[in-house]
C-alpha cells in the first residue's frame, strides 16, 4: 500500500508539473492588441501617397505616346504631300481619290448612204479634292479618227467636253465653275448608250437641243427634301450665222468653249422633280438677249428656249418595266433677220414608250418613237419634219448594250426620203 500511494504521488506532482510549464508557456505568447484609428489613418495615408504617384507615372507616359502619335501623323503627312508633289505612287495618295470612267458606240446606218462608225470614245477622269470640292472632266474623239486638214475636212474631232469644279456650301446647295453640259432636254446630260433606246440620239435633242451641248460658265444648284431641285446658270452663248444654209439654225450655233466669243452670256434655268421613283418631271428655260454675238451684219437678235420633258421607268412585275420618255422644246427668235429665213420659230417633241423584260441571259427592251421638228416654223412653208422608230436594246450586261432600230422619214416636200436601218453596240464604265 506504502508503494502504491507514493508511486500515485508522484504521478500528481508530475502532472502538475506539466500542467505548470503549460501555463507558462502560453504566457510566455506575444499579445496583439487592435490597431487604433490613428494607426489606420496613417497606413491610409501612405497608400494613397503610394496611389497618387503611380497615377502621375501614367500621365507621364501618356504624354510622351501622346506626342510620338503627333510625330508620326506629321511624318505622314509630310510623306503625303511629297509624294503628291512628285507624283510618285506612295499608299493614300491621290490616286485614291481620282476615278476613271468613260463610254463608247459604234454605228451601222443603212440607207442611201450606208455607213460604219465609231461615233464615239468618251473618257471620264473625276477627282475628289476634299469632302467639299470635285472635279469632274470628260474628253472625246469621234468618228475614231481626228485628221488636221487645211480645209477642216477631217473625219473627226477631239474634245473637251466637260473640265468643272464642284463645291459644296452646304448638303443641300453646290456650285459649279468651268466648261460643263448644260442642264437642259433628257440626252443633253445623261447620253451613255446603255442608258437611253435607239442607235442614234434622237432628231428633237439634236437640232431642237443641240445635244450634246456644253458651255462655259458657272451655276448654283439646290435640292430639297422632297425630290425638288432648281439650277440657275450664267454661260457663254450661242453664235448662230446670219447667212448660208445654216442662218440662226441652233445647232450651227454651237461655240464649244473653243475662243469663244462672249459679248452676249446666257442665262439657263431648270426646275427637277424626282420625288417619285422611277418618275423625273423637269422643265428648262433659257435666254439669251443676241444669238449671233453682236455680228455688224444682223440689228440684234434674242433668243429664247423653252423645253419640258417626263421620264417614267416602273417595274410592273420583278421581271418587267415599262417606260415612257416624252419631251417638247421651242425656240422663239426676236429678230428680222431669222423672221425672214423663217428660223424665228423653231421646235420638236417627241413621245416613246418602251417595255423591258429581264431573262436569265440579260435584259431586253423594246420601243417605239414618234417626232416631229421644224427649224422653220416661222415662215408659211411646210418645213415639218416627221419620223416614226422601232426597236429593241439587248443589255448583255447592265452596262454594255446592242442595239437595233429602224426609222420611217416623212420629211417636208421637196427633200428626200431616206428610211434606214441602224445597228449599234455601246458600253460605260
């Protein structure tokens, strides 16, 4: 018993002292106490220094990528300009602006006088400068070949036909400046062989409208929201002979901006509406206070043209469209010089319906036109000239076309009758 109770003694004391190192242990334990509020304030601080520094390190570096961007624009655009200055072919130069276009027909006109002919070749060079400012320029050779004879005799000729400046003053008005078409008939500006029916331009916007009729001058257009637009144009005039076979015929009047003479300038008017699709109503006024320039041989002699016209192309179905094109024009002549030849009074109309059809090997459109012109209608004779033309357009693609039309004359006592076949090919692009 004596050995059992002290060897149970000596288990309490040693776990006691256990127990004892335990607690002394756990005393000898750091306390970590809550930091204060001015302990935090102060870490706040610090960080929001630290915060503050990276954000001024990042401006910084901003500033500098900022002006290497400055750096390389104005390389490019030194780059640019030399390279437009020396004409050499570097990337966004003026090329990229500039578009090529043109147009071309070649006529067979059966007849008393058969006859093949590259009417004419048309190239088209446009520029657009800025968002505001275009240039637009056309040149032409007709009949294939320009010859220079002393006698004028060549079989063709090489023209400028278009070369003017375009400027935007607003969306809605823009001017215009320099050698261009003028805005009168339906061929005189839109004459592309694909675009109209028929070989050859029709006998009222040739010798009513001198189609294609181009002259120097400047003009104001303005367009509405509703498909209205005006034109208003102060030009170089026409100067018609006083005396010949031509004596104040219209076409003969002709300058073509070539030393021109300009003592008497034109004022040409128009009023469009297309706010219909499809449909384009316009009507044209032109005067011109002498016609023949102030020739020493005629008093004087003003001019005034009136012309009206109507263009309608509907589809009817998704495969069929029919069309209608009619337009009257008139000349009145204030002068005792035309009144006497009988050219005071000169005019045309013509009406054509047509009808096209799309196939899955290109579309085809036939037509038909009745006219009548009188370049001497002032006079008690009958000088009317009548024609009646049918046939068919075969587009082999929207822009190239082939053409076949017959004509039926009923020209005025006393000239030739002279039915004719014509075949014609024509393309744009």
């Amino acid at each position: 018993m004596h050995r059992k109770a002290l060897r149970g003694r000596r288990w309490s004391l040693s776990a006691a002292l256990t127990t004892t190192t335990a607690l002394c242990c756990l005393a000898a334990q750091p306390v970590y106490a809550e930091p204060t509020m001015e302990e935090m304030w102060e870490t706040i601080q610090k960080q929001q220094k630290q915060i503050d520094a990276l954000t001024q390190q990042l401006k910084k570096a901003d500033a500098k990528v900022e002006a290497t961007d400055a750096k390389v624009e104005a390389t490019a655009a030194a780059v640019e300009t030399a390279s437009m200055a020396s004409g050499t072919m570097q990337s966004g130069g003026w090329w990229d602006r500039t578009s090529l276009g043109g147009y071309g027909e070649l006529h067979y006109n059966g007849g008393n006088t058969d006859r093949l002919d590259f009417h004419r070749f048309v190239l088209f060079v446009g520029h657009q400068f800025n968002d505001r400012l275009r240039l637009h320029t056309e040149l032409e050779l007709e009949h294939a070949l320009s010859a220079d004879t002393a006698d004028g005799s060549g079989p063709g000729e090489v023209e400028l036909e278009q070369a003017w400046l375009e400027y935007d003053f607003t969306s809605q008005v823009s001017g215009r400046a320099g050698l261009y078409i003028l805005p009168v008939g339906i061929l005189n500006e839109t004459h592309e062989p694909p675009t109209f029916y028929g070989v050859e331009r029709n006998r009222v916007e040739s010798n009513i409208i001198p189609s294609t009729w181009w002259e120097g001058g400047a003009g104001v257009t303005y367009r509405l929201a509703n498909g209205l637009q005006i034109d208003g144009h102060v030009h170089g005039g026409l100067n018609v002979p006083i005396a010949g076979g031509n004596a104040f015929r219209i076409r003969s009047g002709r300058q073509k901006v070539a030393q021109s003479t300009l003592r008497e300038p034109a004022f040409t008017g128009r009023i469009k509406y297309t706010g219909i699709p499809g449909v384009e109503l316009a009507t044209s006024f032109q005067y011109q206070t002498d016609i023949t320039q102030n020739d020493p041989g005629d008093p004087k002699t003003s001019a005034t043209l009136w012309e009206a016209h109507a263009v309608v192309d509907r589809a009817v179905t998704p495969d069929i469209r029919v069309g209608l094109r009619a337009l009257y024009a008139r000349w009145d002549l204030n002068g005792s010089a035309a009144a006497v030849v009988g050219r005071d009074q000169q005019y045309g109309w013509y009406v054509e319906p047509s009808v096209r059809f799309a196939t899955v090997a290109g579309d085809v459109g036939l037509f038909g036109r009745y006219s009548e012109d009188d370049n001497t209608a002032g006079d008690g004779v009958a000088s009317k000239f009548k024609q009646i033309s049918i046939g068919s357009n075969y587009w082999i693609h929207p822009n190239a076309v082939l053409k076949l039309e017959y004509e039926f004359q009923e020209p005025p006592p006393g000239s030739v009758d002279d039915d004719k076949l014509h075949l014609g090919i024509g393309f744009q692009f």
